[in-house]
C-alpha cells in the first residue's frame, strides 16, 4: 500500500501541477516560474499557482489588468506584461502584490499612469512603461511607491511634465524621460528627488527650462539633455545643483553660437563640479556661417575681448591724465604759494 502511494504521489502533484498551468504556458513549480510568452492569451488567467514568483506574459494580446485578477498571487516578485495590447489597469489591480520587485508593461497602449493603479506595490523597485502613449501621468505623493529605483516613461508622448511631478520617489536613482515630446521645463518639475543620480531627457524638445528646473537633486551623477532644441542656456540652471559631481550632456542642440553661450559653457567648465561630458561633440546650429562648427573650435568672445581693451585702455589713459592734471595743478599752486612767500617777506 505504501509503495503505491510512493508510486502514485509524484503522479498526483504532477496532475494537481499540471492543472493550474494555463494552455500555452511552461510552469516550474520548483523555481516558482510561469512562462506564458507568445502564449495567444487575451487576459490573464485564473487558477496561477500561488507560489508563483516569476510570471512572464510578455507577447500576448492582453487588453486590460482588472481588480482580483493577480490577488492570489501574494509572493509574485516579477511581473512581465510587455508586447500586449493593454490600453487599461483598473486601479488597485497590484494591491495585493506586496512582494512585488519589478513589474514591466513596456511596449503597450496606455495613455495614462496614475498611482492608483500601482496602490499596494510597497516593494516595487523597478516600474517600466516604456514605449506606451502616455500623454499624462501622475506619481504625485504616490507613498506606495516611495521603495521605487528605477522608473521608466521614456518614448511616450509626453509633452509637459508638471511641477513636483515625482515628489514623495525619495528612493527614485534613475529616472527615465528620453524620447518624448517635452518642450519646457518648469520650476521644481523635479522636486523631491532626493536620491536621483540619472536624469534621462534626451530625445525631447527643449527649447527652454526654468532656472529652478533641476533645484532639490543633490545626488545627481548624469543630466542628460542632448537631442533637444536648446539654442541657448543660462548658467543658473546648473549653478544651484548641490551635487559632488555632475556630468552634463548637450550635443545635438541647436546651440546659437556667441559670446554668451561661449562664456556659459566657460563658467560651467570653471565650476569643478560640473562638467560637460560630450563637449568635443558640441556644434553651432547659428549663426549660420559657424554651422556644423565644433563650439570648443571658436573663439566668440573676440568682439568683446577688444571692447573691453578699448576700454581698459581708456579708463588708463583717463586715470594717467588725471595724475598728470593733478601733479601740473599741485605744482602750479606750489609756484603760486612761493611767490605768495617772497611776496610776503
Ligand atoms: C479554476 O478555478 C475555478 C474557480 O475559481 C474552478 O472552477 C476551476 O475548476 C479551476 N480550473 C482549473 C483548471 O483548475
Ligand atoms: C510573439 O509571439 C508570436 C506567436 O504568438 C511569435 O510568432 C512572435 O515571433 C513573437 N514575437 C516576439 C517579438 O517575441
Ligand atoms: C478586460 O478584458 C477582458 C478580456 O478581454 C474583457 O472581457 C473585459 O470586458 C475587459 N474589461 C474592461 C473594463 O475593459
Ligand atoms: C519653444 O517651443 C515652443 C513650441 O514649439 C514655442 O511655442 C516657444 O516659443 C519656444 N520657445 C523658445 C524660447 O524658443
Ligand atoms: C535665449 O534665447 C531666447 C530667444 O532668442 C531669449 O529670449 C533668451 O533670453 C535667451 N536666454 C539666454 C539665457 O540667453
Ligand atoms: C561623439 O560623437 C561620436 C559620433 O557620433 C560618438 O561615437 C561619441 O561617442 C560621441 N562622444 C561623446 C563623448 O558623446
């Protein structure tokens, strides 16, 4: 009787397994792996094993994440939802993957990302919506999320990024924007961002940014805000960050050549801690006889350099008139004060 069941109880957890693994999915009860990829699934199935850790649904034509749906799924560490067609997440659809570390749902269709959606995701470390078309979003105060390193919202089709739009990410260290539609930035659209150290922007529109911008990150390590359509920036942009070092990258710009940018980006150079990582690769746009033109390659502050020669010259020969004037006058009255003397004797 014992040697049956011994025959028969690999068997039976092997049915028992077999049962809750969805059609077109490989599950490995041992590692906790659900492997759903290219698996024609259009929603998330029920009856996952609840020792589930690892659960990839990337490349399924998934529509939406409702309520209930992962709620047994207490000790899920990685979610992979990527290459779907999902244009919906009810909120509070994650609550109850408190184990949560990454949750990844690049390549999708949502328009929107508000917090409510990633309520009760208190050991989330990574989120990834990547290449969705979000146009608004909205992570403000999201103190569920206050565990989150990486946040990925790079080539979407955000066009402004409001003020204190990340406050509350105190843990946040990369943050990733690249590759939308921002043209402006404002005062403190990154306050609050305590622990930040990459600060991806490239790949937008940028035209200008307040002076107050990048104010609060005082652990920035790289600032990127090459591929944009700066033709101009002031120094206090960069003067106020509080940060040990900063490697800062501006090629492809539109940059308009003169004197000012050349002596902003010379005040930058003499500021130890920043620097200008890709500066050998920085070209005039304008004006257009220096198009093409490596800025470290021209010498803009020439016209200014003689005015100031002219200038400095002038108040010289001003000063050394005065001190002959002075000397001829005081000799003058010295003469006149003698033949007052002689005069009196
Ligand atoms: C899935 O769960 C439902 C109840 O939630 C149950 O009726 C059904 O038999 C389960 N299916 C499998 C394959 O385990
Ligand atoms: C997605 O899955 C389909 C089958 O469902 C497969 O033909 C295709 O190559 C997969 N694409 C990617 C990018 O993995
Ligand atoms: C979510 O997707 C499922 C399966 O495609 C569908 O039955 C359901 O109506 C959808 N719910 C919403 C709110 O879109
Ligand atoms: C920046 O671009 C926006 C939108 O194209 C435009 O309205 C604005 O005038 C530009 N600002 C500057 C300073 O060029
Ligand atoms: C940059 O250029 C714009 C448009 O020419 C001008 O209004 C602005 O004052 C310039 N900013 C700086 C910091 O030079
Ligand atoms: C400069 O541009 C070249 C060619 O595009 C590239 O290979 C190189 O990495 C760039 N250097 C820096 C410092 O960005």
């Amino acid at each position: 009787m014992a040697a049956l069941l011994l025959v028969l109880l690999p068997c039976l957890l092997f049915t028992h397994a077999a049962a809750r693994c969805p059609t077109g999915c490989t599950c490995q009860r041992i590692t906790g792996t659900v492997d759903c990829r290219g698996a024609h699934l259009s929603f998330i199935p029920s009856n996952l094993s609840v020792t589930t850790e690892y659960l990839d649904f990337t490349n399924n034509s998934i529509s939406n994440v409702s309520r209930g749906a992962l709620d047994a799924l207490q000790g899920l560490q990685y979610l992979m939802l990527d290459r779907n067609d999902i244009t919906y997440i009810e909120w509070d659809s994650f609550r109850a993957l408190t184990r949560l570390s990454e949750l990844h749902l690049d390549h999708n269709s949502l328009k929107d990302a508000r917090k409510e959606m990633f309520s009760g995701l208190g050991r989330l470390s990574l989120l990834s919506l990547s290449s969705n078309q979000l146009e608004t979003f909205n992570f403000l105060y999201a103190k569920d999320l206050d565990y989150l390193k990486i946040l990925k919202l790079d080539r979407n089709k955000l066009t402004r990024i409001p003020a204190g739009a990340f406050n509350g990410l105190i843990n946040l260290r990369y943050l990733h924007l690249e590759y939308n539609q921002v043209t402006y930035l404002e005062e403190w659209t990154f306050a609050g961002l305590w622990s930040l150290e990459l600060l991806y922007l490239n790949g937008n529109r940028i035209n200008d940014t307040s002076q107050q911008a990048f104010a609060e990150l005082q652990s920035i390590r790289a600032l990127y805000l090459d591929a944009n359509n700066l033709e101009n920036i002031s120094f206090e942009v960069f003067k106020n960050i509080k940060t040990v070092h900063l490697a800062l990258h501006l090629s492809q710009n539109p940059w308009h050549c003169d004197c000012d940018l050349q002596r902003t980006f010379s005040k930058i150079y003499q500021v130890t801690r920043l620097s200008i990582a890709d500066y050998p690769n920085i070209t005039c746009h304008n004006p257009t006889e220096l198009r093409n033109v490596p800025m470290r390659s021209v010498r803009l502050c020439i016209a200014e350099l003689v005015t100031i020669l002219i200038i400095t010259a002038t108040v010289i020969l001003a000063t050394i008139a005065a001190i002959f004037r002075a000397a001829n006058s005081r000799k003058r009255k010295l003469m006149r004060t003698r033949h007052c003397h002689v005069r009196d004797y």
